[in-house]
C-alpha cells in the first residue's frame, strides 16, 4: 500500500508533466472508491468542500446543500455504529458521528432530530445531567447502523447560516479530517477554479511594510490567466512582466475561486503547483488537515490582508512559524520564497486543480528593481519579539508573556496608551490586530482606578480591534492584577459589568402555545455573554436549547397539556443572573 509520502511524491510528478485542462487525480489506495454513499436522497450540490479558508480554521468537510430546506433525510454513508453525539450552541450544533470498520468515522452536522431511537437516547441523557449541550461516547453495540439506514434529519444548527448537512470522513485512528471529494462520491463537477488575483511579498509579511504586498488581479487569456495591469508606487505591469520596485526574495500567494455545476457558492482549489522557470517550487496539497493544526490557517493565509481587506489570500510560501507540514507536498526550499535579486526576468507559472482535476494555469514573469538585496532581517530593539522564544512584556500596569510558537514570524512589537476617563484602567494597544497569535495568553492589567471591594467579581476586560468590541471576565490576583485569557492583539481596558442579560420573550404572558410547538427567548448581554441558562416548567427542568441568542424549549412529555408557569433564567460570565416567569397553556 503507497504511503502518504509516495502519493505525494506521484502526483508531484504529474503535476510537472501536465498542461491540460483536465487532470487525472492520484488517489491514495487506502482511500476506498465505493464504501460510502450519499449521504441525502438528493444529488450532491456543495456550498461549501474541504479545506475551505473560515475564520481560525480550515473547513473539515464538505457542505450539502438541502435544498433550502431542513428536514431532509439522512443516512449512515456507509455500515458501522454510531460512536459519538454531540449537541454545542455553535460549531456543529447537533453532530453524529459513524465509526466504520475500515479505520474511517463519519461525521453528520447541523442536524435537527436524530431517528427516534436515537432522539430517546440523547433527551434521557439530557435530563439526567439537566443539561442540553451533551458529549456522548457510545459503545459499538449500542445503534450499530448498516448502509444507507436513516440516522437523523438535516437541519440548520450549531455555526450554520442556512439549511445544510456538513459531511466529514475522518482517518479513525488520528482523528484527522480527510477531503471526502476523494472517495468517489458521487459529486459532478467540470468547471476549473477561477484565479483571481496574484500577491507578491517581501521578507515578514507582518513587518511595517507598506509597499507591500503587491496585489494584481488576474484575467483569462485564451487557455490561461495573465496579470490585469495595474500601476502603483510599488510594482506595474510592463507587459507580461511585473515589475516590483522593491525586494530580492519574494513569497507569492493566490487568491481563487472555484465552483461546480448547479451551485453559485464559491469553493475552494484543491492543489497549487508554483513554478519558477519551468522549476517547481512550492505544492500545496488540500487533504489531510488535523483539528490540532487547523489554526495555522492565520499563518497560511495573508492575515493582515484578509483583516483589513477581507481578502483570502492563499500563500504559496510559509512562514518560520507555520506547522502545517501535511500540506506542502513540496517546498524548494525551507520556506518556499523565491531569490529574483539578480533583477532579471523570471517565468513564474501556477496550476491550480480543483477534487476532480479541473486546471487552471496563471502565468507571467516577474523582475525587481531593487537594489538585488535580500529581504533585511528585522531591527533588534527592546519589544523584539521572536517565534522560537518566550516573550516577555511588561509596564507598570499592563503585562503578558507569549510562549514560543504563538507568532508566526518575528515582529518588532509596538505599544501605546492613552488615558481611559471612562473606564478603569488606562487603554492599552498592544500591537496591531492584523498580526495574529496562536493560542490563548494570560493578559493582566491593573485598575487606574479604584474598585469598590464588592464590586471585583465583576471586573472584565474589554478588548477592541478596532472594529468590534467585547469583554471577557477577568479574575483578581495578588497586588490588585486583573486576569483574562485573550488570543488577539489590540486595544484591552478593564471596565466593570453590573448588567444581567436582557431577556426577551417572544410570547404573551398567559397564551395558548399548542400551535406554536415551543417557547421561545432571545437572551443578549452588553458585555461578554451568556454562560449558564436554565427553564422550570411548573418547578422540573425542561430541556431549553441555544442557537446563537436564541433560547427554544419544544413542547415534550415533560410539558403535558393545561395550564403551566415557566421560569427562565440566564447568567452572564460576571455572574449577573436575570430571570423571566412565563404563565402558559398547552
């Protein structure tokens, strides 16, 4: 049986040898062609396949779309047994996983109900912990399923926008998320990506580097896409030649589009070959991504741009702090940057295929200007911040410390403050937001102002990028410190949050709700969020579900028909408490 490596290594070679626009795929052979099935009774239509660029992660699965609707049937796409359910607020929502016996899992998300069986399961399981966000680990014998029998229904729950069923097939053993387009599904498709723009960079792309990166958008010639001219202080199209002002070693990156018959949402490529010269430099191959590396997403992409463009813009190099290994099939070198200081024009070339084979090929050449150096290594000065060590910050009120590895890429951190008449504490910019961090940090910042004695559980940390706002509790430490844990760079005060949530009903006091099935709340609140919610039916807990800020109890056995009285009750991270006492009848 190939391994990873020797499938890598055949579809490399390839790659290299082909310029057409259809592609045959290499799959791996332990990847089986004709276990699973559709999953839905309807055709397959994707809004959204594997390896997708979201906020913080790489898409895990493939979207089907249901038509719009919910409610559509579900099967089991392949024999095994039903190992896991899970019901989040976000995320998946109602998630159901399937271990099949040939060392893959299944996973069905976004669901409403579960065959009824199932359904049982989970509610006597939520009433016995009066908690409707279960984790469930089921044994084998438990819901064994054969192919093809009905699991649950779609549905639009959890992280979702619309009607849709989320489809994964995970490697058991790793866990890992693998691209389900490989194992012959049957999902037509015949369109190639469309590239859209080209992106050039110089050195640290998180550096104070204005004159880069160097965007050009891209237009189809004939059988392949040419630069789009564009003129600025930093780079124009001379031709088919571009020709950057600055820089000797450069990273380039894509930004594209693909889509497939019968679906107007945008997918994504699933390979990138990048050729320098009619060499290969760099092969990005989108397959086999791991929940524990899905976060190097933000060093993978253009972050910056993406922050302040909106922008996904796809590198084709990687940064010093980049783990994504699995995904570069190929890197000329340890980075994937190219060296064009000898100021002479060089071929660049990308192929780009989409799960089926589709191609696309961008071409042009490329030159600089500059003086032929390369990229200068950043200035050492007292915020000197590197990837492969601790880094300490400290001023009289405001400290943190990141660990090595949650930068990307070294950067000379910046800091400022200004006065906070409102709030109590001075308000620290800790750097920039468009440069990201991996994981969480402990922030402390002392208060500027006094606070009441009774008043320091609710103390929060106000955090801003410069668009958003919101807060997260903060507990105190010895010597008066306050402390939150927070992932991104940007302004952070400490402010006091005395407001409970605000409840609102969406029923009258004292209505018949037969026809309407449910009880319904929306719970905001103005600082951080809600953290604990309950429902009383007539004093026994009822199993109320969250979706967003919506809060929804449908009508079970444990609301028989008559009159009854509700208390709903919410708790933000600060612990203010709200409660809401609803008389209806059934």
């Amino acid at each position: 049986m190939p391994s990873r490596l020797q499938f890598l290594v055949l579809f490399l070679l390839m790659s290299m040898g082909t310029t057409a626009q259809k592609r045959a795929l290499v799959i791996p052979s332990d990847y089986p062609q004709d276990f699973f099935r559709n999953p839905l009774d309807i055709p397959i239509f994707l809004a959204g396949n594997f390896g997708e660029c979201r906020p913080g992660h790489f898409h895990s699965g493939i979207d089907i779309k249901t038509k719009g609707k919910e409610n559509q049937p579900v099967h089991a796409a392949a024999e095994g047994y039903v190992s896991r359910i899970k019901m989040e607020k976000g995320g998946f929502g109602h998630g159901l996983y399937i271990t099949h016996p040939n060392g893959f899992t299944t996973l069905y998300a976004h669901l409403n109900n579960f065959s009824p069986a199932i359904q049982k399961y989970v509610k006597e399981n939520q009433y016995e912990k009066q908690r409707w966000d279960v984790d469930l680990q089921l044994s084998p014998k438990q819901f064994p399923v054969k192919k093809g029998q009905l699991v649950a229904w779609s549905g639009n729950t959890g992280a979702s926008t619309a009607p849709h069923l989320h489809f994964e097939i995970r490697n058991t053993k790793t866990e890992h998320p693998l691209n389900p387009e490989l194992f012959g599904l049957p999902i037509a498709d015949k369109l190639p990506p469309e590239p859209l723009e080209i992106a050039f960079y110089n050195g640290n792309i998180y550096e104070n580097n204005p004159e880069f990166p160097v965007i050009f958008p891209v237009r189809k010639a004939g059988t392949i896409y040419k630069p789009a001219g564009i003129t600025n202080d930093f780079g124009r199209l001379d031709k088919d030649t571009i020709v950057l002002k600055a820089g000797g070693i450069i990273g380039i990156g894509i930004r594209a589009d693909d889509y497939m018959e019968g679906s107007d949402n945008s997918l994504t490529f699933y390979t990138a070959d990048l050729y320098l010269d009619d060499s290969l430099q760099t092969k990005v191959v989108l397959d086999d991504i791991g929940y524990d590396v899905t976060r190097y997403i933000n060093a993978y992409t253009d972050y910056a741009t993406k922050f302040l463009k909106g922008k996904w813009i796809q590198c084709l190099f990687r940064l010093p702090g980049n783990k994504l290994n699995n995904i570069f099939g190929y890197l000329n070198s340890e980075n994937g940057q190219l060296d064009i200081s000898d100021k002479r024009a060089h071929k660049v070339a990308i192929s780009i295929t989409d799960d089926k084979g589709n191609e696309s090929r961008i071409s042009c050449y490329v030159r600089t200007e500059g003086g032929g150096e390369k990229s200068a290594a950043p200035v050492a000065s007292v915020n000197h911040f590197s990837i492969n060590k601790p880094n300490l910050f400290g001023d009289p009120n405001v400290s943190f410390s990141l660990a090595p590895g949650q930068l990307y890429d070294d950067i000379d951190f910046i800091y400022s403050k200004t006065d906070g008449q409102n709030t109590y504490s001075d308000i620290y910019k800790l750097h920039n937001p468009s440069v990201p961090i991996h994981h969480n940090f402990d922030l402390m910042i002392k208060p500027t102002r006094p606070i009441p004695f009774d008043l320091r559980t609710k103390v929060v940390t106000m955090y801003s990028d410069g668009k958003d706002q919101d807060g997260r509790a903060a507990t105190v430490q010895d010597g008066g410190w306050y402390r939150a844990a927070v992932r991104n760079f940007g302004s952070y005060w400490l402010d006091l949050d005395t407001l409970p949530p605000v409840i609102k009903s969406f029923q009258k006091n004292g209505a018949n709700l037969a026809k309407a099935g449910q009880i319904t709340f929306e719970v905001k609140d103005a600082a951080t969020s809600v953290k604990k919610f309950s429902g009383y039916i007539d004093d026994h807990w009822v199993c109320f579900e969250q979706h967003g800020s919506s809060f929804f109890y449908k009508f079970d056995e444990h609301c028989p028909k008559g009159k009854h009285q509700l208390v709903f009750k919410a708790e933000d991270e600060s612990g203010n408490a709200s409660s809401f006492n609803l008389n209806f009848a059934r």
